[in-house]
C-alpha cells in the first residue's frame, strides 16, 4: 500500500477524532438556544447543559440538601468550627468597649433617641407620662389582686421570723428610750411635774402630808430609781414584746382592702406617687453616671460568666433549631432557583476554568484514536486489497 494513502488515512481519522471530541465538548453548552431552519428544529439544539437546566437544577438543589448542606453537617461542622470560643471573644470585646466608655448612659441615651429629654434634663412627657399611667395601672391592679388577701398570706415564714425579731427589737429599744428620756432634764422635768400634780392636785390628806415632809426632789429621787429598775427588767420588756406581737397578730390577720380602708386610699395613691417621683429621680441620677461606673461592679462577671453562657447558649439554641431553620430556609428551592437564574456562559467558563485541562487531553485523545483508527483501517484495506 502506498504509505501516502496510508498517511492520509491516519490525518483523516486523527482529524475527525479529535473534531468529534471537541465538537461534542463544546455541545455541551452550544448552542444557548435552539436553531431552527424553517419550523424544523436543528438536531441536538440547544447543547445538553442548557437544554437539561432545569433538571441539572433540581437535581443540584437534591444533591445540596440531602449531601452537601445536610443538618447533620452543619451540627458537626458547629462544634468543630470553634464557633463558641469566636462568639465569646466577640461579644467581650464589645462589652468591654461598653464597660470601659466613659460617656454617661444619658449621652449614649440621646445619641440613638434625643427626643428622650427635655432641655431642664428631666425626662420628656412622652416618656414621663405613659410610665406614670402604668404605674398607676399596676399599683390599681396589685391593690385589686390582693385585695381579699390576708397581710399574713402575703408574709413568707422567713418576713414572719424577721418581724418577731424586729418587734423586740423595737420592745426594747422603746424601753431604751423612754429610760434616757425620764434620765434627760425634760424627763425629769415631765415626771416633777406629775408628782406635784398628783401630790397638789388630787393626793387628798395623804398627799398633802406626805409633800410637807418630801420635798418633790425627795419624792423624784425615790420614784426614778424604781422606774429605772423596772424598764430594764425581764418581766417587763416580755410584756412589751408580747403586746407588739399581739397587736401585730391583729394587722396581720386583716386584708388589704381594710388595711387600705384603714390608711386611706387618697394617703396610698400619694404614697404611690411619691415612691414614682422617688423612683424618677433616681434613675435620672443613673443616666447621669458614666457607662465605666454604671458596669464597674459586674463587669467581671460579664465578661466570665454571662458572656460564655450567652455564647453556649446561642451555640446550642441555633444546633438544637437547625432542623426547623433548614425547614424554613428551602435549601432544595435556593439552589434550584439560584441555578436556574444561573447564566449558561458563566456556567461554561466555570466548568472549562475546573476541567479546561480535561477537555483539552479528551480532544487529543480523538486526535490519538482518530489517527490509531485510520491506520488500523489503512492496513486493513492493504490486507483486504
């Protein structure tokens, strides 16, 4: 056979191989869109990628959720990715530069709301005023729950022991005073006076005699020192106590609505906003401290403890809510949407960029069995021939 014939037999089928690779890579994303002669479609029109889009995006939104983007990965991928410790350090830098501000809680305040202020430095009557009409309400609401409860009721086995202690404390204490009052000049002066009442004004013949011989000196000198005797003793401070305890025992026993009864409900409402006025002002007192100050006495704790639990806390919420999250976010439709948006050219220029490499030897591959397909068939025909 003539080696030219046979030299073109292998040219022939290097070409047609490798144009046929080529050819059938580059059908895979041309044509865009279908060719037509007439109304008779081309064959193989468009290319197999964009023909087959919505079906490649569908069964990417399944391979994304059900392999890829599984809920399973995302918890493992949570606890591998040291997201506690990120959010940690995050959130203490941000306390931090809060804690460490030196700006007052009102400047901060009225950076984000001026309108929280009047120009005197008070709060202005759009915050003031519905504050107040809640305070009210709650204050009418408490008085109305607890209305037919019983003080006791109210009072907790540890308040009761407290006000036992407290009332002889107070037992005491009364006894206290009243005996440096009778040994202060006006006491003194208090019981001189009683004597000779009792002694001038309503003693009879007994009491006049007795005045001729005691001077009112004499009678105070005996009387005091009894008196003293008997507010130190025992017997005495028990009597006390036991009174307070009893009377006590009566205001426990009765309700809200008759203590309020009792008081006055006009003397309640202006201690209620009495305590509102006391309450304002102390927290214009405190918008007035700077931010350092306000978190000085808890910043550590802020920073040790309420911002790793805080952490923890979203870590394990948003593992434990991941299911429903995915639920709610359709990864299947994303991703079938997003591909089905996706631009066939940028689709080819990502794949070729991936496999340009690939496609490259597969078409010298044709070049290469063309060639071994034209020889085989050259000597084919020399052998036939």
């Amino acid at each position: 056979m003539n080696a030219w014939i046979l030299l073109v037999n292998i040219a022939v089928g290097s070409v047609i191989g490798g144009v046929t690779n080529d050819l059938a890579i580059r059908m895979l994303f041309k044509p865009v869109k279908p060719w037509y002669i007439g109304k008779w479609k081309v064959p193989f029109t468009p290319g197999l990628i964009p023909r087959r889009r919505d079906d490649i995006a569908i069964q990417m939104g399944r391979l994304v959720e059900e392999h890829l983007l599984t809920t399973e990965g995302v918890k493992r991928a949570l606890n591998q990715s040291g997201l506690e410790s990120t959010l940690t350090g995050w959130m203490n830098t941000i306390a931090r530069d809060w804690m460490t501000d030196e700006r007052s809680l009102r400047q901060v305040m009225q950076t984000v709301m001026p309108q929280l202020f009047k120009e005197d430095g008070t709060w202005s009557e759009g915050v003031r005023a519905p504050i107040e009409a809640k305070w009210a309400t709650f204050v009418e609401q408490v008085l109305a729950q607890y209305e037919e409860k019983k003080l006791r009721e109210l009072v907790t086995d540890n308040g009761r022991e407290r006000l036992d202690a407290a009332l002889g404390n107070v037992s005491e204490l009364l006894l206290k005073r009243f005996r440096e009052y009778l040994h202060s000049p006006e006491g003194q002066q208090t019981l001189q006076n009683m004597v000779r009442g009792l002694l001038g004004g309503g003693g009879g013949m007994f009491g006049g005699l007795v005045g001729m011989f005691l001077g009112d000196d004499k009678i105070l000198g005996k009387i005091l020192p009894y008196l003293d005797e008997l507010l130190q003793s025992r017997e005495l401070s028990e009597r006390v106590h036991y009174f307070l305890h009893k009377e006590a025992d009566k205001l426990l026993d009765k309700n809200v609505g008759e203590v309020v009864a009792w008081i006055g409900r006009d003397q309640v409402d202006d201690w209620a906003r009495k305590l509102f006025a006391k309450l304002e002002e102390q927290s214009l007192r405190i918008v007035d401290e700077p931010l350092s100050r306000l978190t000085a006495p808890f910043s550590e704790t802020v920073t040790t403890e309420l911002v790793p639990r805080l952490a923890k806390w979203m870590v394990d919420t948003l593992q434990q809510n991941i299911e429903r999250i995915f639920s709610r976010l359709a990864i299947r439709e994303i991703v079938t949407r997003q591909v089905e948006g996706f631009p066939i050219e940028r689709i080819e220029e990502m794949v070729v960029g991936i496999s340009g490499k690939e496609f490259r030897m597969i078409t010298v591959l044709g070049f290469i069995l063309g060639g071994i397909i034209g020889l085989i068939q050259g000597l084919l025909a020399n052998f036939i021939g």
